[in-house]
C-alpha cells in the first residue's frame, strides 16, 4: 500500500526542485544542494525516463557553474530566450491575463510574491512550482483550504501549459543538461494528472501557428524526433 505522506512529501520535494531550477537568481549558490535531491529521487524514480534523467543530473549537477552557464543561455541569452510565463504560452506575450488569474488566486491566500526573492511576474513557472510546494506543505499539515488552492493551481494553470513549456525546453538549441530537465518534469506531470484526475489539454491553441500546425503541436513533433534521435544513439543505432 503506498503511503499518502510519503507521496505527498515527494511531491514537495520535486516542486520545490522544480522551482529552484526555473527561478531567476542572482545568487552563485543558488543550485546548492540540489545534487544532494537528485540523489535522493533516484532512490525511487517514477519510471524509467524519469531514472535516466536523474542518473545524466546527478553527473550534471557536479559542476553547478556549468548548469548556471547554461540557464543563462537558455533563459537569458538572444537572440531566442526560452520564455517562462504561461501568459506566454496562453496569450503569445507576457503579463497577461494570466497573470492577473494567479494574483487572484494569490488572494486567497497567505501567500504574496516576494519581490527580492522572486524577479519574475507571478505566472512564471518557477514562482507556481514554488507555490504548489507550499500549498502542498501546508495541505499536509491540515489547513484543508490549500488542498483545493494546490487543485486549482495545477489544474488551471500549469496543466493546461505545461507540456508546451517541456517540449519547448527539450528543444531549444542551447538545452543540453535542460534536456534532462524537461525529461524529468514530464514524468513528474503525468503523475500528478493522474494525481488530480485530469488529462492533457486538446491542442485548441493555435498562437504562432506554422505549416497548419500550432505552435505546440510543432514543438512536441520535434521534440519527439530528437528524443528517438538520443535513444537510437544511446542504443548505437
């Protein structure tokens, strides 16, 4: 029988990397300890691409200046930064709607962005990762009202755009050690739809669109064709 707390405490542990991986930071130290979670997840992958993935972090995170370059690079660096918000990936630019929503939601609660500790708006992945680790925290110590906020949160905001975001990150030219990452939240997201009962969202979206497809249809064909590319080389093909 598996165990509620644990589950619940895995949870935490993973959105609070997750968090830690996309929030901007100033701060060289600011992957400390992480390799130190990667190693404890790989006691109990969640599956296998899951276990790949944390197997290739754990050798990436023992040179915490390269992961920095590479966030950089990746978040940061012109002439194509990876964006971050889901007003992004809802409306096609940032501050959107969406932003507004999660304030909203933010007022329900005890919660308020720290405008030191958190650089970006309040729909930034990061910022959301964060707060379903705190959300979920405190639904574990009884406050029953952050069950339904932590339901909220992913259901309306993360599900809906998080699948576009990952294959985003895969595929970016820059992403070698995020490649990784993107694998790693994939399986972490199927798990908690299934935690929450809901499915992917229907491609309805149609920003961007290229070639008839929209911009996430595309990016999750590329992304599929890259990642048969690195198991046909991992299998010498």
């Amino acid at each position: 029988m598996i165990d509620k707390q644990s589950v619940e405490n895995a949870r935490v542990a993973y959105y609070s990397l997750f968090s830690k991986l996309f929030v901007f930071s100033y701060d060289k130290d600011r992957f400390c300890g992480v390799k130190g979670v990667i190693d404890m997840m790989l006691q109990a992958p969640l599956d296998e691409l899951s276990e790949f993935a944390l197997k290739e972090l754990s050798i990436d995170f023992e040179d915490e200046n390269r992961v920095i370059s590479e966030y950089d690079a990746v978040f940061h660096a012109p002439p194509k930064p990876l964006r971050t918000t889901i007003s992004f990936y809802d409306e096609g630019y940032e501050s959107g709607v969406a932003c507004l929503r999660v304030k909203n939601l933010l007022v329900k609660t005890k919660f308020r962005r720290d405008e030191i500790k958190y650089k970006d708006q309040e729909d930034n992945f990061g910022f959301l990762f964060a707060l379903m680790s705190e959300f979920i925290t405190l639904q574990i110590k009884g406050e029953k009202e952050y069950e339904v906020y932590a339901n909220e949160l992913f259901t309306s905001f993360i599900n809906p755009f998080i699948d576009e975001f990952c294959d985003n990150l895969y595929i970016h030219e820059k992403s070698e050690i995020y490649k990784n990452i993107s694998n790693l939240m994939t399986s972490f997201f199927e798990f908690e739809r299934i935690y929450y009962g809901v499915s992917a969202p229907k491609d309805s979206r149609n920003i961007k669109v290229s070639k008839g497809l929209s911009r996430s249809e595309a990016a999750r064909r590329l992304s599929n064709k890259q990642k048969k590319r690195s198991r046909g080389a991992r299998n010498g093909v």
